[in-house]
C-alpha cells in the first residue's frame, strides 16, 4: 500500500512541529528549574552550586548596602541582626545587577530572597531581588495596644451606638 503525498508531507510537518514543542518545553524546564537553598547549604554543595540557578534567602545585614544606580551590593546573614546568633551566622555578600531597581521593601534586617548564580569568587551574583515587608505589618496581638498607644475596646465593651446610628434608628421606627 503506497501512502499518497499530500499526507505524507502532513505527517513529517506534524512530526517536525511536535518535536519542536517537546523540545523547546524539555529546554524551557531545565533553564527555569532553580533550587532554593539557605547560605549554610550553599557552602557544603561543592561544585554543583557553580552550574545551578540558586535562590538563597537571608536578612540584608545592616549598613552593608552599597547602591550602584539600579544595581545593589550587600551582605546576606542567615540571621537577623538582634538575634543573638548574629555574630556567628555566616553571610554572603551579593551583588545585584537586575533590570529592576531593588525594591522599597529592601532595607537594613529585611528579609531577602536573591535569586542568581553562585561566582567562584565567592560571591552570589543575583538578577532578582525581593524583599519581604517588615514585621511591624504583623497583626496586634488580642488585646495589645496599637501603635498611637491607645486601648482599643471591643465593640460590645464600647457601649450604644454612635449618635448617628440612634438617629438613623429613630428616623426608621418614626417612617413605620
């Protein structure tokens, strides 16, 4: 049985088109794929962490940060700067160079997360940078005063209602 032509060209432009897309997803994956690791991990993975998109996650320590037009250079610690393990934690220093400038968040004791790759040199060379907001953001404990220091009491505590709402009250049981 001969197979016409006409579908033989359809079947190797299929063929060729599905090869592409497989290939170009299998590509696409493996240059996507970055491995989340914390700066003491960073250290024991030998040479696996020079060919690997990292992405290492630290608090900036402060006064470190060194602006550079739209590029950052700075410390990463693996603890927060009034930890008392601060002292001992290990840093590493990353220079940002992104497309982005480096976010408002980004400040001294923020939380970072760099994303890169990791130089011989010791360094991380990051092309994203994200920061996460400080804890002050953090939901009041129950019970706890805010920031202007006055107490706030729980609405059935608080008595009747506003002025305004007796009125609105009134004028709804007057109209029935």
């Amino acid at each position: 049985m001969k197979i016409p032509g006409n579908t033989l060209r359809i079947g190797i432009a299929a063929a060729i088109i599905l090869g592409t897309i497989g290939w170009l997803a299998l590509t696409g994956y493996s240059s996507n794929k970055s491995y989340y690791v914390t700066i003491a991990e960073l250290g024991g993975m030998g040479d696996k962490a020079y060919h690997s998109q990292l992405r290492v996650e630290g608090f900036v320590q402060p006064g470190s940060i060194e602006h550079d037009g739209p590029h950052v250079t700075f410390l990463l610690n693996e603890f927060e700067s009034h930890s008392p393990k601060a002292a001992t934690g290990r840093t590493l220093k990353v220079i940002y160079k992104g497309s982005e400038p480096p976010p408002d968040t980004f400040k001294d004791d923020s939380q970072a997360l760099a994303e890169g790759t990791y130089g011989r040199d010791g360094e991380f060379h990051a092309n994203v940078l994200q920061a996460k907001c400080a804890s002050k953001y953090a939901p009041a404990q129950p019970g706890a005063a805010p920031a202007n220091g006055t107490p706030v009491k729980p609405a059935a505590a608080q008595g009747a209602a506003p002025p305004a709402m007796n009125q609105a009250a009134a004028n709804q049981t007057a109209s029935n």
